[in-house]
C-alpha cells in the first residue's frame, strides 16, 4: 500500500508543477523573518499524527522534544539543517515553490525534509492550492499533503476548503478558512477543521471484518476533534511589522482499546495549544527583531469498565522559545544573529502510570536552552556563487524531580536521560562552512560542512574534525 502510495503521490507532485502558471517575479527579501513556517509546523503536527514516532495513541506529545535514537547533537543538527524564520519569509510569501534541506544526524541516521506550495489558477478567481510535505527523521517518518479549492473572486478576500492527503484513512482532516488582505499587505486568516473525521466509521468496520485490520488498536472518539487557527500579520506600520499566530484543539475524549485481547482499554482525553508573536523594526540596511512561540500538549489517562487496566495519570509537555534577532546587509553580503532562549517543561502525575506509559514513573522535568547563531553570507544580486561562514552554539541545563522518591537526587539526575541515553549534553557548539550556487533570485542550492569546535566528534573522518553535513535547495516561481 505504501509503494502505491508513494508513485501515486510523486506523480500528482510533477502533474500540479507541471501545470503551474508563471507568476510574479519574486525576488528574496533577507531583512524579514516570518512566523509562517512554525504555524505551518504546528498544523502538520496536529493534522498528521499517525507519522509520529510514537503514533497517534502517544502519551507523548505531539510535536515530540525527547525521542528515541536521538543523541545530544540531535537538535544542533536539526537547527543547522533546517530553513530558518528568514527563508521561511521567502518562501511562504511565494505562490510556488519547492525547497529540500537534509543532512546528517549521527553516524548512520539522515534527515530529510521536501516541502511543496502549488497555487493553479483554473479560471479567474478559482484556484487550487496544493502543499506536500516529506520528512523523515527520528521523531516523524513522514508523507503527508493537502489539497485545496480557493475561491479568491472578491477584492482582498479569499474563501477555500483543503483536505489532507494520508495513509490512513483515520487520519483524514478537512478544513474551512476565510481570508482578508494578502501576506504583501497584510491579512487577517482564520480556519477550522474537523480532524480524523473518518475515525469512527473506519474502526467500526475493522470491528466488523478484523481480517483486513492495519491495526490491532482501535480509536473511538466521544466527541469530534476540532482545530480552530486563527494568523494575522500587519503591514509595514511605518518601519515596524508584526505577526500573530494561534492554534487550539478542542479537548479531544476517546477510548482506545485492543481488538485481539478482550477487556484491554483505557480512555484518553487530550487538550493542544500553540501561539506565536513576532514584532520587527526594519531600517535600510538593519532589522531588529523579536519572536516569542509556545506550544503545549496534556493528556489524562483514567479506567473504562470492565478493562484489566487501571491508570490515572495525567502527562504534560510544553516548549517555550523566545528570540532576539538582527539581520543586517550591504550590498551582496548579509548578517544574522539569533539568541534562542527556550524553556521545555515535561510532568507526569498521578497514579498506575505503568500500565499504559512510555515512561513508567512520576517525575517534573524542566530543561532550559540558550541557542546562539551568527551567520555571514556573500549573496549575489542574481546569480553567482554563495559562499558563507556560521557559527552555532547550543548550551542546557535542567532541573529533575521524582516526587515519588524520598532519597535525594543527585544533581547530574536527568530523568529524561534514564529512557533516551545520550541525549543531553550541556554544550555542544560546532562552526559551519557554506558554499552554494544561486542561479536566479528566486532558485538556489547550498551544501554545509561542520566543523567541530566542542571536542566530542560524534563523527570523524580521518581523524579530521568533521561535525555533519547538510545541503539545501530553494526554487519559488
């Protein structure tokens, strides 16, 4: 079903490419950064749960900070792969575009992420929207699209309806949205959709005929899960900008019980948020910024009747991350300095936990995490060669308790630690070489070589002091 999946998937992928009409010239902005990619991140996560590592009846968080395989590089090297809050401006101001950033995350595991925007204008004032999103690393393994009809026949406002693309009919979402305005002069977006709105007649049937189950787990929700988004930016008010994103999930109750072992349940009741603020002042040549992001997740998990388990617990994580940033250019070069200071917080209390928990203890856990990057490049005005200089530093610490344990805890005692091993150390910094190619404003490719610069080579080569590769490749039209 998966091979199916993947060739009926690639072939819609170069159908809509195909077809796409030209646009605007679009040419890079790099004295803006944007909020659009996280709020694109946070519905991905919520829309696309079965791709989680842990799957879609995690305890765990849906956008995961702690998972397994990961070391304590593993976010470093997300962060040096990834397209930051700056080319994300870029690239969601654009109709169409295609962009692949992948790279290294230990010695053996890569990480690779293709992410898709298609806007068709089939008449005037009808369009349809397509984004597609491949990614695979070690918390999501993941293939996950959505199609759309935009009705855009009045004056600054759009209407539409998208639906998501799976490989789970359970996992389907559909959404409604309305728009005022644009990203160029700013818009006020607000959307809600109904999320696996098939689960429950899909789990009926895989009752009914077992034989042809994917599952031996079955889901049933006792009220529909719902998404309500709402995004909104300004435009420039003088020399200032900012952006506004919200997300919330309605509590979501259900029961999930086994189908191969009688009387084995429990109800899962799950409640999601999200918000994010940024505010820039924009001179000719500078930008002074700030970013502040949140999400959380609670689950509470208690007995159904007649169920051998018992638990009653409740779990909950957040990440909080606020940033300072400077973006500066003059003429074909450009520089960044961003400060990330991130707080993520990860409770379990309550009873019988061991049951039904990834982690079969009592615990608070708070982490905080100082995230510094600098970056010089050399940007042609339109095509030449790229060629730049970074520098990142990662540093944490952290706070662990068990409630439930009367002797002191030492303080190197990492909770999480005890069930991810390796997976936190208290700096890691590494220096990163780039070279690229810009073929046109509006297409690039860029590859990077770490250096390292904290003396834990994770990887060596030689002896050499490599620290991971990345490579990235933006096309907007």
């Amino acid at each position: 079903m998966k091979t199916h999946f993947n060739i009926v998937f690639s072939f819609f992928l170069l159908v809509l490419a195909g077809s796409a009409q030209a646009q605007t010239s679009l040419t890079a902005d790099w004295r803006h950064a944007s909020l659009s990619g996280w709020q694109q991140n946070m519905e991905t996560a919520l829309f696309d749960r079965s791709s989680y590592v842990y799957g879609e009846f995690s305890e765990r968080g849906w956008y995961p900070f702690y998972i397994p395989k990961m070391n304590d590089e593993y976010h470093l090297n997300l962060f040096s792969h990834r397209f930051n809050p700056t080319q994300d401006f870029i690239f969601y101001r654009s109709p169409n575009g295609i962009r692949v950033s992948g790279g290294e995350l230990n010695t053996v595991g890569i990480h690779s992420r293709v992410e898709m925007k298609n806007l068709v204008e089939v008449r005037d004032g009808h369009n349809i929207t397509f984004y597609a999103l491949q990614e695979n690393n070690f918390g999501f393994q993941r293939l996950y699209a959505k199609i759309g009809y935009q009705f855009a026949g009045f004056k600054h406002q759009k209407f539409g309806i998208e639906h998501t693309i799976s490989e789970k009919r359970t996992d389907l979402d559909i959404q409604a949205y309305y728009q005022i305005g644009d990203e160029q002069n700013g818009y006020i977006k607000t959307s809600f959709a109904l999320n696996d709105y098939l689960n429950n007649l899909t789990y009926r049937q895989i009752k009914f005929d077992f034989g042809e189950s994917y599952s031996d787990t079955s889901r049933t929700y006792k009220s529909q899960p719902g998404l309500l988004q709402f995004q909104a930016e300004t435009p420039s008010i003088g020399q200032f900008r900012a952006q506004l994103s919200v997300g919330y999930q309605f509590e979501t109750d259900s029961e999930i019980s086994s189908l191969t072992i009688e009387n084995v349940g429990f109800r899962h009741r799950e409640k999601t948020l999200y918000y994010g603020g940024l505010l820039e002042y924009t001179t000719e040549f500078v930008t002074f910024g700030s970013i502040y992001r949140h999400r959380e997740g609670e689950v509470k998990r208690d007995s159904v009747s007649g169920s051998i388990f018992n638990p009653r617990y409740t779990t909950d994580q957040s990440v909080t991350e606020r940033a300072f940033y400077i973006l500066a250019n003059s003429d074909d070069f450009f520089w960044e300095s961003w400060f990330w200071m991130n707080l993520y917080e990860d409770n379990q209390n309550g009873e019988r936990i061991g049951e039904t928990s990834v982690i079969d203890r009592l615990y608070n856990h708070e982490e905080e995490q100082l995230l510094i990057r600098n970056r010089l490049m050399y940007r042609p005005e339109y095509s030449g060669i790229l060629a730049g200089v970074e520098h990142i530093l990662d540093r944490k610490s952290f706070s662990s308790d068990l409630p439930n344990f009367d002797a002191p805890l030492p303080d190197s005692y990492h909770v999480l630690e005890n069930k991810y091993e390796d997976s936190f150390a208290g700096l890691n910094q590494r220096l990163l070489v780039i070279l690229g190619y810009q073929f046109h404003p509006r297409a690039l490719i860029e590859a990077g070589v770490g250096i390292d610069i904290d003396n834990d080579l994770h990887a060596t080569i030689n002896g050499a002091r490599y620290d991971e590769a990345f490579v990235r490749f933006d096309i907007r039209w």
